[in-house]
C-alpha cells in the first residue's frame, strides 16, 4: 500500500511539474497584445505588423 500512494504522490507532482511547464512555454512563445501593438507601424488594423515581413 505504500507504494501505491508513492505513485499517487509522484502522478500528482508529475501533474503540477507538466502544469508549470506547459504554462512557462506558452507565455514565452505568445507574444502580448502590448508587445504585437508596439510592433505596427500605423494604427491602421488592415496593415499587417512590421514583424510579418513586406509583400
């Protein structure tokens, strides 16, 4: 019985550990909306931000 409940502890930290992990790569992949806003050139929302690159 010991065991088991060194798995239930261990799938539980696991859990926490892959939380904490998945929400530090998207905050670090996803820009925010101040950080897009202070890439556009102009406040026209049809022009896309200067970090797309030029046509």
């Amino acid at each position: 019985m010991v065991r088991f409940g060194y798995m239930l502890v261990s799938a539980v930290v696991a859990a926490v550990l892959a939380a904490i992990g998945v929400t530090a790569v998207m905050a670090a992949i996803n820009p925010s909306a101040t950080e897009v806003a202070s890439n556009v050139s102009d406040n026209d929302p049809a022009t896309p931000p200067d970090f797309y690159g030029t046509r």
